[in-house]
C-alpha cells in the first residue's frame, strides 16, 4: 500500500466506491481524480507555472496568446466581420491566454466590439483566477462548467491544452479480443485489471488484428465535445481552435500519464493530487467533426503554426530591447516553436463551416477534407 493512497481523502473515497461497486473504468477513475466535486485535481488548485505540476503555451510566454488573437480576429474578418459573435474559451487555467489574445485583437476595436466572452470551466479555484485576470475587460466575460449553457450562435472556440484533460478508456487485446482496463483493488491498493467480460460495441473503433497485450485508447467525452463544436459551428457558422499534444494518426499504446511537480508518477498513487493526462487522438477527434458537419484544417504543428502567423516577427518586436528579456523571448520561442520542444508533439486542429477557406495557419482546403 502507498503511503499517498491512504492518506489522501479521494483514494479513501474511491476504494470505498470500489467495495461497494465494482472496479471503476479509466475514465471513470480519471473523471474524479481530476474533477471530483470537492477533491478533484483541477476543483482543489492552480496546477500551472514552475510552483505548480506543469506549465503550458500561454504560460510560457504573451506571443502564444497574441498569435491566437490574430488568428481569431482574420477568422472574424473572413466570416464577414459580424458585429455580433462569441468567443467562448473551454479550459482557460488561469486566463492568460484570453487576457494576451484580447490585447492583440484590440488593434481591431471592431473586433472586441463584437464580442461576447464565455469561459467554459469546472475549476472554481481557476475561474476565480480568470476573473481576476480579465476584471478589467468591458464588456463582461461569462462563465459556465458546461459547453452546453453557452448560447447558440455564430462563435469561435479556443481550446488549448483541453482535450487532454478528459477522461479516457483503455483496452487491452488478449486472445478473447479487446477487454477492459479497470481500476480495481488488491487490498488497499489500487491496481488496474482487466475486466472478464468484452466490452461491446465501443470497441468496434479499434483496429481488430492488434497484437496481443496491445493497448487502444478512446476519449467518448472527447469525441462528444468534438461532436458538439461541430454541430454549432455547422450550424451558425464560426471556427474551433484546439490546441493540444497527442499523434496526428490514431494509434495504440498506454498514453495516459500522471504528473506532479513537473515530474512523472504512477497514474494510480495520488488520486486528486497529480494531474492526469492522455494524448489526444486528433484523427479520431476530427472523423468525428466531420461525421457532425464541420470541415476540419490540419493537425499541423505548433511550431508551423505560430510561424505562419508570425510569431519570429513578433518575438524580433519583443526582443528589440536586448537584454535578459530578450533572452526570455527567445528562449520562449524556442520552446514553443522548435521540432524537439513544443513545436511537432503539440499540434493544431481547426474546425469550419464546410467550403469556408482555410484559416490561417492551414494549408489551403483540399477535397478530401471536406465533410462527404
Ligand atoms: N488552457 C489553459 C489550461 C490548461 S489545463 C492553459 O493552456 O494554460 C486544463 C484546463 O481545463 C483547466 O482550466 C481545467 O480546470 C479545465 N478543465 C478540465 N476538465 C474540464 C471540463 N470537463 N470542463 C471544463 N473545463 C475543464
């Protein structure tokens, strides 16, 4: 037994909850280790910047959110500039990245103008943060824990370091076929087993010839965000922005990782006190927008990405000084743009109204990529 397990309150809970019940799946475990109502990881705490667990794009420096500002306002512009639309955000951490979009979008007042503000977000300690960061933005930011209270309507939705955050199922192939990975007990000790019986039709999306003891992944609470940006975005026009690390080919293999004090640990030893991640599917993230409607763009890359958008330019602006703050800027490019730091794992997946033309950053649309 883990000294970790046993002392934390939510490892209590959920051994309880496995007496009682039954081995949970991954995805179940996940979903209270990161969201439970009063222990969850992101209810209880900041989890960002060099004090916390990990540290992400915009953190690492203001260009990140400004070139998004600039992709938000060209995708406006290129929607007919409407003087009423939403920029919702899903996951804003500490709203860093909405503070540094919103100022490089001011130099198009229209813009701003225009905006109505929602920050999707489960995390009371963080939305109280967003608020402070943005207490000086007119006209007023609305907050919501669901996608689904924000209004219907032409909007753009930006989602950086998201899609990670939601929960997973993992199966394991065996001579029976797929079966499920649980988290179960063996005395006081969380473990993971498989579950004895085939998991039904869930696992139809996984390839049937994998190699036995190979691992397959699926996000549905993933699949249904996807599903949800792209059936408004179909609808009432606008654009989705997610931001996020994972392969742009669907594969196998265990992805789902814990982290604490910017340092790896078991997935299972400190419920509600590490952060919890999986790699995200983009493949199967964007079949699923498309089957919903939308045209999908990409992944590309980071480091492309914020290139085709300027970033270099920006950072040279930035860095015009000289110094120990122009050694931070381009240190920072490095890390957010350069194939071994940020620039290749971390990849970018836009969604559109079909026949909309590709946003910037994205390769012009080919046939293929448009919904059937
Ligand atoms: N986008 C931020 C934070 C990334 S961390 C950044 O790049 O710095 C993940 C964020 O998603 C946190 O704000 C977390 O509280 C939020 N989150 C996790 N699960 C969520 C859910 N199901 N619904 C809404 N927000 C969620």
């Amino acid at each position: 037994m883990t000294t970790a397990q046993a002392d934390s309150p939510l490892g209590r809970l959920i051994r309880e909850q496995i007496r009682a019940d039954g081995p949970l799946s991954l995805a179940q475990y996940m979903a209270l280790a990161l969201g439970h109502p009063k222990h969850g990881y992101y209810i209880t705490r900041d989890p960002l910047g060099s004090a916390g667990d990990f540290t992400t794009a915009p953190e690492i420096s203001q260009m990140f959110g400004e070139m998004i500002g600039l992709w938000c306002v060209d995708v406006w512009q290129s929607l007919g500039a409407p003087g009423a639309f939403r920029l919702v955000e899903l996951g804003p951490g500490r709203g860093t990245l909405m503070a540094d979009l919103l100022r490089a979008a001011g130099v198009v007042p229209a813009f701003r103008a225009a905006l109505d503000i929602w920050m999707v977000e489960t995390s009371p300690v963080l939305s109280g943060l967003q608020q402070k960061t943005l207490a000086a933005i007119k006209p007023p930011v609305h907050w919501t824990d669901h996608l689904a209270s924000v209004p219907d309507g032409p909007a753009i939705f930006i989602a950086n370091e998201f899609f990670d955050a939601l929960p997973v199922r993992q199966f394991q192939m065996t001579q029976t076929g797929w079966r499920e990975r649980m988290v179960g007990l063996e005395g006081e000790r969380l473990i993971l087993a498989l579950a004895p019986d085939a998991p039904g039709a869930i696992v139809a999306d996984l390839p049937r010839n994998a190699p036995l003891g190979a691992v397959g992944e699926l996000s549905p609470d993933s699949l249904g965000i996807a599903t949800e940006l792209a059936g408004r975005i179909a609808a009432a026009n606008g654009a989705a922005l997610i931001i996020d690390y994972g392969p742009a080919e669907s594969g196998l293999g265990d992805s789902v990782q814990a982290m604490k004090a910017h340092a790896f640990t078991d997935i299972l030893a400190n419920p509600g006190a590490a952060d919890l991640t999986a790699h995200v599917d983009f493949a199967r993230l964007a079949r699923a927008a498309r089957s919903a409607g939308a045209q999908t763009l990409g992944p590309v890359g980071q480091g492309d990405f914020l290139h085709a958008l300027g970033i270099a330019a920006r950072a040279a602006r930035l860095a015009a000084k000289g110094g120990r703050a122009a050694d931070a800027v381009t240190a920072a490019l490095h890390r957010l743009t350069a194939p071994d730091q940020m620039g290749t794992l971390f990849k970018v997946l836009a969604l559109t109204q079909a026949g909309h033309p590709s946003p910037a950053g994205f390769a012009p649309v080919t046939s293929s990529r448009r919904p059937p």
